[in-house]
C-alpha cells in the first residue's frame, strides 16, 4: 500500500538521488517544498533550469564558468606561472576561502579510481600536461583529497610532469587547528611530521 500519493513519491525520489540526501532528507526536502507558496518553488526550479542551461566547463581550467573562460582565468593579476590542480570545482572555494593562494587552477573532474574504472584518460589530464609549456608552468601544486584517489591521481601526476622540468608540490596534510594529538590517528600524525616548518622565533 502506498503510503504517498504518485506525485509526492515521485518528488521524494528524485531528491533522494541528490548526493547527501537521504531518504529521510529528502522526505523533509519534499515537504518543505509541497508548504511553501508556489512563487518560492517556481524561484528554485527556474534557478536551477537557468544554471543548467548557462553554466559551463571553463575551457581552459574546467572550473564552472558561464562564458568561455571563468573569473579565475580571465583575472591578469593571478600568478600564471603557478598551476593548483584539484579534483573538483568545490575545492577551488575551499582554497580561495583562505586568501593564500593567488596562481591559476586545473580541475580534473574527478580522481582517478581503478576500482571504478576511472583512468587518466577519464579525468582532464592531457588537457592538464598540455598547459604546462604553452602557459610556462614552473610549479604545479597537487591539492587532490588526502585519501587513497587523491594520493594515486597526485603520483600519477608527479610521475608524468618528470619530463616537464618544473617543480611538483603536494599540500601538507596533518592535524586540525584546535586538534589533540591523542586522537589522530597514525597516518595524520605521520603526514604531520612530514610536513613540519620551521619556526622563527
């Protein structure tokens, strides 16, 4: 016995095909939706229809844009000669939240997964080596995920930009700020050491 009426159920199913909801979110998601006044639903459809129909891949660094190029691109104060390669187009917010990084970006939609049967030929990684001369790329920074995708993808990376001659990098990974040592695990703490600065008193 259905417990929903057709229309209603159909909803909550498309919402639960969202990354993150689950069936209960989406249940909540579609209630709220169903409450609200029709202009505020008709705001939100039209919004979504708009951003699928003008945003695109920036041709260059495949971060979203809505032109031919994307803000980061066409701004001629960034760093050219420093390229950040990251795994989506989330992680450039995340990087450019801290205000520390002023160079270009790479985003390889994706890491590489074998389990999955993602390769380098799935992700943007030629067009990735094909920017390093024309652009004269002297350091490329591998910000990939600290888990097992992102460290195989940053090797991959590291191992093919040999014959380029410029300097490959990888983020420090190690412990939060207001962390205790005593609940990181081996491998953060291992990361941590590795990564350790010197301090200037």
């Amino acid at each position: 016995m259905a417990v929903y009426t057709a229309p209603v159920q159909s909803l909550i199913d498309e919402l639960g095909r969202l990354p993150g909801v689950g069936p209960k979110s989406a249940q909540r998601i579609a209630f709220h939706l169903l409450k609200i006044p029709i202009d505020d639903v008709a705001r939100l459809a039209a919004a979504i229809t708009d951003a699928k129909a003008r945003v695109r891949f920036c041709s260059q660094c495949f971060n979203f844009a809505d032109s031919e190029l994307c803000p980061i691109c066409l701004d001629d104060r960034r760093d050219s000669s420093v390229l950040c390669v990251v795994e989506e187009s989330r992680d450039i917010v995340s990087i450019e939240k801290t205000g520390e990084f002023k160079g270009r970006y790479h985003v390889l939609l994706g890491a590489m997964s074998p389990l999955d049967g993602i390769g380098p030929e799935q992700l943007k990684m030629k067009e990735l080596f094909a920017r390093i001369e024309p652009e004269s790329i002297t350091e490329v920074i591998l910000c990939t995920n600290p888990n097992t995708e992102g460290e195989v993808t940053a090797m991959y990376i590291a191992r093919m930009m040999k014959p380029f001659g410029v300097r490959v990098t990888r983020i420090a990974s190690g412990l939060p700020v207001g962390g205790d040592l005593e609940y990181a695990d081996e491998l953060t703490l291992g990361r941590a050491l590795e990564g350790r600065r010197e301090l200037s008193a």
